[in-house]
C-alpha cells in the first residue's frame, strides 16, 4: 500500500506540486456503507441521507480531478459548446445524445480530423431536463471553422461548426489551457452526477495525453526544503481545508524550466 504526502503532476508544459498536511493512502478513497441502527429510524435515516450526500460529493470530485488532469496534461486550442435541436433529437436523453456525440467525434476523426484531441462534458439546461456539451479540441486540422461575425463578452470572435447537423455549435479560440482546464471542470455539479448517475460523465478521445504523477513520503524538513528549492518558479500558490478529513493540501504551480 503506497503512503504518500508530496504529489508531483508533470502536466504540458508545466507542473504542480500538492503538499499534504496528513500523510495520504489508498484506503482513503474508500466509502464505507453506512451502517444501519435499526433501533433507532429517525437517527438511521439521518446518517443514511448524510452518506448518501458523503458519496454524491465524492463521486463529484472524484470526476472533475479525473477532468482536471486530463485536461491540465494537453494544450488546447478550441472551447466548443454543442447545442442541441429539438426538433432532430431528443435532447432529454442522455444517453442517446452521449451516443451520438460520441459517433460524430469518430466520424470527424476517420474522416477529416485524424490527429483531433477532444474532451466532451454535458451540462443541465435551466429547465433541469435537457442537456448540451461543452468540450476543449486540439490538433482539429480539418475540421471547419466558419466565423459567425459575432464577437463574445471577452471580445473574441465566435465560429460555428458546419459539420455538426444534430443541432448549434459555437467554438472560441482558447488563450491559456491552464484556465481552459480550471474553467470547464466547474460543470460538473452535484445536480449532473445525480441526473447521470451511474453513467459516463465525460468523453475524452484515446489520443489524449495524461500527467506523469510521482509520489513522495517526505520528512516536514523535506517538504520544506522542496518549497525552497522551487521558489524561483512558482506561478501560483493556493491551500485548500477538506475539514472532514482534517487534511489540508498546499497546491503549487511551476512553470518548467
């Protein structure tokens, strides 16, 4: 069993080091089933209802650090969103719109698009029924970008995918993959993971690189020694609590050498 307190992520062009206050094992990542008092129902379902929103939360991180690093690990060119029409399918059905979402990548990829890298995720419409796509491409050489001659809110010109007949597409070029990757994890919300649960929650293509990830059980004069050594290049720096756990994690960006 791995027992870990320094995290090293080897990301495109940069990395980030995690520093963990408690040393971190694999055992953690484990739900236990909530046990049940049958002595006492009102207190039992109390607990259950707490677990099962324990396990909602966990399912959710759980899938957007999986995003996270997928998305951290590949430059980006294009921010997408795929809208889909009413009238050509039936946008309440996730896994059918899933499907084929998922067969027009394929065809784009066989057809003009061989080296296209791409990341799908859905989104609840307001109306909490039907869904559409957001999702980060790379590499889309051949794939057509038609300029609608609509410019955004942050003054970027916004195109259209022609080839996508299932519905309305607009695309945008992406500036920084690093914010592209901090940007599109926030659509995964706990009301998605309820509504598709036990589904996929993401499309990701094959080609898509992944972070080298190093761990390290350091002594604390180590951890401080390794924040010394990397002073020069840090970018960013942030700290977050996760109170239940008692654990507090110390997020540093570098920007390779």
């Amino acid at each position: 069993m791995s027992i870990y307190n320094v995290r090293l992520y080897d990301y495109d062009g940069t990395q980030q080091v995690r520093i963990y206050k408690k040393p971190v094992t694999r055992k953690e990542y484990h739900i236990e089933k909530p046990k049940i008092d049958k002595q006492n129902d009102s207190k039992s379902n109390d607990r259950s209802s707490e677990a099962a929103e324990h396990s909602k939360q966990v399912s959710q991180n759980r899938t957007k650090q999986v995003v996270y690093e997928l998305t951290r690990s590949n430059r980006w060119d294009w921010f997408i969103t795929l809208t889909f029409d009413p009238d050509k399918i039936d946008r309440s059905n996730y896994e059918l719109l899933l499907a084929t979402v998922r067969k027009w990548f394929n065809n784009i990829k066989q057809r003009k698009a061989p080296a296209m890298k791409y990341i799908i995720i859905p989104e609840l419409h307001q109306d909490g029924v039907n869904y559409h796509f957001h999702g980060l491409l790379a590499d889309a050489y051949g794939l057509e970008f038609l300029d609608s001659g609509i410019i955004d809110k942050s003054g970027k010109n916004v195109y259209n995918i022609p080839d996508f007949r299932y519905g309305f597409t607009t695309a945008t070029r992406v500036e920084s993959s690093q914010k592209a990757a901090a940007y599109i994890t926030k659509y995964i919300t706990k009301e998605l993971e309820v509504t598709i649960k036990g589904k996929r929650r993401y499309l990701a293509s094959r080609n898509c690189k992944r972070a080298d990830i190093y761990e390290y059980n350091m002594t604390p004069e180590e951890k401080d020694d390794i924040l010394f050594q990397i002073s020069q290049d840090i970018t960013y720096m942030n700290t977050q609590h996760i109170s239940p756990a008692g654990q507090l994690i110390n997020y540093v960006e570098l920007q390779k050498s």
